[in-house]
C-alpha cells in the first residue's frame, strides 16, 4: 500500500466550484498548509473569510455538518458549516474561517500560556449535551454513533476488512511499511483488556485534538477545528493532546487537565485505567497512521511509548 496522498485541486478548480455558491467577488483563494487527508483553500468574500476542503474519501463531509451544528450550537468555538457538495471524483465543504493561526505556530511561552484555556475548552467540548443520539464510535451523518457498544467500535476500527475507507487494505503495512504484526497484536490485546473501563462513558471525542487543529490570535484561543467525531470516554482526547503536547512542547499536560478537574470539582472515577486505555486506542491509529504516511521516526518513537506503558 503507497503512502495516502491528499487530492492536487487547482486554484482553477476552485474557482468554478465557487462559482456556484458566490458572486464574482469571491478574492484571495489562497491554498493553506496543513491537513493530511484533504486539500484546503481559504477565501475572502465581502471581506469575510471562508475555508473550502477538498476530499476523495468515501465517507464525504456529512458529518462534519452534524459536529458543526452541534458543537456550535452550545458554545463551542468551532466553524459553521455553510455548504456541502461534489466536484468531479471529490466531495467539498465551505465553512466560515475561525480568526487566529494554528496554535503550533506560538512560541513556547505562548503555548504555556494558553494551555489552562486549552483544557477549559475540551472539558466544555467533551461535555457537550448529545441529545436524543445513541451509539459510540465515528459518528455517522445522522448523528449517531456506528456501533453498539464501545467494544465493538474498537473491534470494527481494527478489523482487516474497511471497504471504502481510508484504511481500506490496511493488513498490507505489515508487509510494505514499518508497521510490525507483533508488535501492534500486542498492543491491541492491551488494548481489549483496557477498554472495559472505557466501556460505560460516553461523550463527544473531538478525535483529533492537538496544536495544529487548535487556533489562537497569540493572546487566547480563537477556535477549534477539524474534528474526526465520536462518542465514547473522553480521554481519548486528552491522550492525544498529551501525546502532541510531550512531543512539542515536553509539558505535563495530564496533571495541569487534573488540576483543572479538581479546581471544577469533577471526579474522574478510575483516571488511570481508562487513560491507559485512551492512550492504547490513539496508539494504534497513531502506529498504522505514521507507517501508512511513511513517517517511520514517529511510528517508532509512538511504538516505543506504547509497549513501556506497562
């Protein structure tokens, strides 16, 4: 399996797609850096911003509709969905463009600032009214989640077979990238046995939450974007920005969250275990995603933290 390459999309191209939504005084198409899976454009439309994403997956932009609505509606700074649609083999979406640079972007001293305010919004997010939604894991363009149970997502996002998805033909790595057969197996067995005590939560999971989907004008958070949603025990956040936030920034991110909690009078019943087995669930994406990728430096430096966790 070749490493995934995002879509080429030409400013040419985007402009007839824009065609279709706004007037001739669409200016400053301007394509952004960033982003793994799809190819993404920033524009100006009566000196207002708006972001536009190409994608040739599958799945489509439905759901990001739903996660839009849904976090935007009770608070949550995240971008308003505007428009869905199609472009030759492609599926776009424009949303409003949330003020601000990645956070990655601020110096350390900035960052350090800014991660109390970081937390206070994933704590906001992760604990976002889900109405009359049932189901966990990915969430799908209804609204709910795919599965069951928790289990059986995990069981589903680790299977061998995922037709028309970005991790169709996965059992390939083992032979083409650096992705080691045992070394995942055992990782995933830690996983299962771990995932019990994630098993009886469930909240929205940004999926994706890290500096590069963070935004800020360099004095405070301006936004979150780029969710990969699902419903399910929300550490799974917190061991991604722990992950990120060690690798950039080496900050002990989990006790500030903890400090945080505290200071709210949250409790978090069994923290530990159900960390653990956040950190075991990103883990295995994280180790199929930085083979498939062919970043080799980060699947060893992530498979390492891994197998030393117990």
């Amino acid at each position: 399996m070749a490493a995934y390459k995002k879509p080429t999309v030409e400013i040419s191209e985007v402009k007839a797609v824009l065609r279709k939504h706004f007037s001739s005084d669409v200016t400053a198409i301007t394509p952004l850096e960033g982003g793994n899976i799809s190819a993404v454009f920033s524009f100006t439309f009566f000196d207002k911003e708006y972001i536009i994403k190409f994608c040739d997956l599958a799945e489509g932009f439905e759901t990001n509709k739903f996660i839009s609505n849904l976090l935007s509606s009770q608070g949550i700074p995240f971008a308003r969905c505007m428009v869905l649609g199609n472009f030759k083999s492609l599926n776009y979406l424009i949303s409003e463009k949330i003020a601000g640079q990645i956070l990655n972007s601020f110096s350390y001293e900035q960052q350090h600032r800014m991660l109390p305010e970081v937390l206070q919004i994933l704590t906001r997010m992760n604990k976002v009214k889900l109405e009359a939604t049932k189901g966990y894991g990915m969430i799908n363009s209804s609204g709910n989640g795919t599965y069951n149970s928790w289990r059986e997502h995990i069981i589903a996002t680790n299977a061998e077979e995922q037709a028309d998805s970005f991790w169709e033909g996965w059992h390939s790595l083992f032979k083409t990238t650096c992705l080691e057969k045992d070394v995942f197996d055992e990782c995933y067995n830690r996983l299962l046995a771990y995932s019990i005590y994630n098993e009886p939560h469930r909240h929205f999971i940004h999926g994706d939450f890290h500096q590069y989907n963070i935004l800020s004008d360099g004095q405070r958070i301006t936004g979150v974007i780029d969710s990969n949603g699902k419903y399910g025990d929300f550490l799974i956040d917190l061991a991604t920005l722990d992950w990120h936030i060690k690798t950039h920034l080496n900050l002990d991110v989990v006790q500030i969250y903890l400090n945080y909690q505290q200071e709210m009078g949250i409790e978090i019943p069994n923290f530990k275990e159900r960390f653990i087995g956040a950190k075991y669930y990103n883990g295995l994406i994280g180790l199929r995603f930085y083979s498939k990728m062919e970043w080799n430096d980060s699947y060893y430096e992530l498979r390492d933290e891994l197998l030393s966790l117990i």
